[in-house]
C-alpha cells in the first residue's frame, strides 16, 4: 500500500521472486474512452506471467512481454473526488484501461486504495527486460495537456480574475463571494493538470503524484 505521501519502492521480479497470482476487484474497459452509462466490466487478474480479464464477452490473457507503454493518470470530478487510471497498451493493439470509478464512472475513495495497491502489484511482477523495453508515461498527452492548460487558464480569468475586478469596480461584497467560490472551483483543477503533466517515470520508485 502506498500511504498519501510517500514513495514506493516496487522491487522482485517474477523470476527473481515469483509472486502468487492475485485478483483486483476494479472497473476496467477496452479501447479508447469512450461515453457509457455504466462501467460493467470488473476484475482482473495479475499471475506470474501476464494479467487475465474479461471485457465485453471476451476473455484475455495476455503476457507482461505483450505490454508496450503503461500510462498512470489522476483526473477529478468536481463535488465527486480524484480517481486513477492505469492504461496499458499490448503488441496487438489491445489497449486496457484500470481506474478507480465505481460502476456509475464516479470517483469512489474506497476504490484507491486497492488501485494503488493494483497498479504496485503490476510493477512488482515485471521483469527487467520488461522494465527496459516498456515505456512508462504519467498524465496526459502533450495535446491533452496543452488543451487543458488553457481551459485553466480560461476558467481563472472567468471565475476569479473577473469576479476580483468586478469587487474594486462596484465594491459589492458578492463579487468577493463569487471570486472565492471561483478559487474553490479552479484550485482541484490546476491540481490535477500539474500532477498530470506529460512525462516518464521509474517503475521501481513510484512517487505519490502517480495516485489520486
């Protein structure tokens, strides 16, 4: 478990210490993000030698030699919470996607825990050719994250800076209110676009900024 605050150091390796196969209760989907009313598919399994989950119908099993990039991202849903999603993309196109929503694609703060727990587990079962050969990403694309910084930057100028000026312009004290309701609704999203900030990352030490 990797507690708020600290860094986690994932060491083994399956063939340096074959690790038991163990199963994560989490919602998981196949393909690009894509709208749903509800996340159906749950569970996966991670063995010795490669993970094993069941996605629209289709059982898979596939191997941790298949897996060529791993991206971890955090993203937030206003008055819902933080969640986290692993996406794991296979030699055969297969693109698997782990996060921590309930069924409803919520955040659920009791789901982060064994998330974190999933995404250590995975970590720990990878050998070192598999560390040398896959690409380890955290947060977004540069596309994605460009695009998010200037909706940050919109969103500050609406619902703080303006509300700010309106407050010396007019004296009216509901500007003010306006303007710290204002911080309150950018502040989690400039968060999340820092701690999701395109770049690469050691799978043996994995910093707190990789979770929720």
């Amino acid at each position: 478990m990797n507690p708020k605050g600290q860094i986690s150091a994932v060491s083994g390796t399956p063939a340096d210490a074959p690790l038991p196969p163990e199963h994560h209760a989490l919602h998981l989907r196949e393909g690009p993000a894509r709208l749903v009313w509800r996340l159906r598919d749950e569970g996966i399994t991670l063995t010795g030698s490669g993970l094993e989950w069941t996605a629209d119908g289709i059982r898979r099993k596939l191997a941790y030699t298949e897996i060529v990039e791993i991206r971890l991202q955090t993203g937030h849903i206003p008055r819902s919470g933080d969640f986290g999603a692993c996406a794991l993309k296979f030699r055969n196109g297969v693109l698997l996607t782990v996060n921590s929503l309930n069924s409803w694609g919520t955040p659920d703060d009791e789901r982060v825990d064994p998330y974190i727990t999933f995404v250590e587990d995975l970590h720990a079962r990878l050998g070192q050719e598999d560390r040398g050969r896959i690409r380890f990403l955290a947060g977004n694309t540069d596309g994605r994250y460009r695009f998010g910084v200037f909706a940050a930057v919109l969103a500050g100028a609406f619902f703080v800076v303006l509300p700010l000026v309106l407050v010396f312009v007019t004296g009216e004290s509901e500007a003010l209110f306006l303007t710290l309701a204002g911080v309150f609704f950018v502040y989690p999203v400039i968060r999340v676009i820092r701690k999701n900030e395109p770049r690469s990352y050691n799978p043996q030490r994995l910093d707190d900024d990789l979770f929720p």
